[in-house]
C-alpha cells in the first residue's frame, strides 16, 4: 500500500524555517509519511523590464516538480511573503495549507511555533478544517497578446512611477459602462487583500466568505472616488488613461511595466486558497491580535482633581 503523501515549503534564508522543516519532515516520514519538500522561492515572481516584458512563468507551471494532487497537505514555514509564494506554487493542484509563522506579522499564518508539536499531531489526526478563499488571476495583454500572468492571493496594484504626475484609470467592471479614476494608482483587491494595501489606501474590511472584490483608489483626486465593493462574479479591465508608463505589482512581490496601449484583465481564480485551520474560522480574533481592531477603550477617569 503506498504511504500517504506530505508536502513542506519553507523560507530557506530563515534558519529558523530550514530547522523546523527539518524537524517536521523526521516526525511526518517516522509517521510513515512520504514527504516532499521545497522552498517558497518557486513562487516568487520576477519583474520585467521595458525592454523584456515578458519576464514570469504561467500559473499552472509554478508548482514544483514533485508536487502533484496525490499531496494530502502541505506545511509552511515562514512569513506572509512564503505563504502568498506557496499559494502561487500549490493552489493549482488544490493542496490545502498549513501556516506556521516563523516571520514577523504572519497576519496569513494559522499557528506560531510555540504550538508547532501540537500542529503536527492534529494534522496526523486529521483534526482540522479547510477554509477556502478566493484568488485572483491577472492578465496583462498588449495587441491582444498575453504578456504577463499570475496568480494573487491580496490583490493588483497598478501606479504611477515614482517621478510622473497623478494618472488617469479608465476601469470597467463587468458589462457596465466603464469609470475614469484619477489618482496615483488604483488596487483590486480580494477580501483577504482587504486587510493589506487596500485597508491602507483607505478601503473597508471585508470578511473572507464575502463573495466580492474591491476597487480602492490610491491618493484619489476627487472626494467623490472611494473604495467600491462589487460581485466576484464580475471581471474588471484596467486601460491606463494617460501617455505615461506605469508599474503594476501583484501581492507586493513582482509586475511588470504598463505601456499606454496595454490593458490588464482580471477576474477571480478557478484555484481557491485552501488553509487548513486548526479550531473554526474566527476573523475577528486575527483582526483583534494583528491588527488592535476592536480593542476595548481605557476608561477615563470620572473626573480630575485640579490643583
């Protein structure tokens, strides 16, 4: 009968991840476990240049060699970076994720390694759920040639260059009429990309099983542009308005350049983010912990003795 098949992703320029992984990959194998390894640099995705925009690898391509469906789960060790790059390499072949922070916020990461002993065993006992959530997949195309793709978890920032004046976003979501945004850039974002840089470009909070994206504009030049929720069921072209070149970058991690005749397609992923969580789903409790939302206010005193 063959063994049961384990995956483990790790952040090799951490020590701290490689001991662990080192650590899981005895524990699972003495558990009779076929385990298979990798580094989360799989999914890291490159930045083009002017003179060679088409720089990345297509979605289904990122997922290392010897990881197939025949995986049962897999372990990552490291930050949000690794666990957005795992995302990238695994959702394809609907691998469920275990998060272990070994990072800084680990705002994405189920667990800390203080709890990594208990982790393994309840994974080994099949005690735990699978939550899923949306991505989203982005499509770059020039002349109706695809230049450039990739597969997000947070979301899409399209924005100026550093030493370029405001720009203008021409936007259509779905069949309806499309939008002129002007700011410095504009974000599409999914709900678990709501929390990130589109909660700071002044967007809403938007808990994961709401089936919407988001469009926040970055430093808008109207009062009248604000963040819009719409159905995921909907996909959204991006045509940059303006005769000046632009950057867009995925999950803060890789783009390429926008030239005024190029226009972005996106729409949500057929692959969803699998996390495997280990008690029920509490949204609220990871925006209190990372985030202080909802803390209690210090009470006041009730009144002040005045000299």
């Amino acid at each position: 009968m063959p063994k049961p098949i384990a995956g483990i992703v790790y952040n090799d320029i951490k020590p701290i991840a490689c001991k662990v992984a080192s650590e899981i990959e005895e524990k699972l194998a003495g558990s009779g476990w076929d385990v298979r390894m990798t580094t989360g640099v799989g999914g890291i995705l490159e930045y083009s240049t002017p003179g060679s925009p088409v720089c990345n690898t297509r979605i289904e391509q990122l997922t290392p060699p010897n990881f197939d469906r025949d995986i049962e789960f897999a372990v990552v060790l490291g930050g949000d970076g690794t666990v957005l790059s795992a995302f990238r390499q695994l959702a394809p072949h609907n691998i469920p994720l275990l998060t272990i922070n070994t990072g800084h916020m680990g705002f994405l990461t189920e667990t800390y390694l203080t709890h990594l002993d208990e982790a393994v065993d309840k994974l080994l006992a099949k005690d735990y759920e699978i939550e899923e959530r949306s991505m989203l997949t982005v499509r770059v195309f020039r002349n109706d040639a695809m230049l450039w793709e990739a597969l997000t978890l947070n979301e899409m920032v399209l924005h100026r260059e550093p030493l370029t004046s405001m720009c203008h976003f021409e936007v259509q979501i779905g069949q309806h009429a499309p939008v002129d945004v002007a700011a410095d850039g504009i974000i599409i974002s999914t709900p678990t990309g709501s929390t990130a840089y589109s909660l700071s470009a002044g967007g809403p909070v938007v808990t994961p099983e709401v089936p919407v994206l988001q469009l926040a504009p970055i430093c808008p030049h109207s009062l009248a542009s604000r963040a819009l929720v719409f159905s995921d069921r909907e996909s959204v072209k991006v045509f940059p308005a303006t005769p000046n070149r632009m950057v867009m970058v995925v999950d803060g991690n890789g783009g390429c350049y926008i030239l005024p005749d190029d226009h972005i397609y996106i729409e949500k992923s057929v692959y969803p983010a699998r996390f495997i969580r280990l008690r029920s789903p509490e949204f609220f409790r990871i925006l209190r912990e990372k985030l202080g939302w909802g803390l209690p206010h210090i009470a006041k005193p009730t009144s002040v003795e005045l000299p």
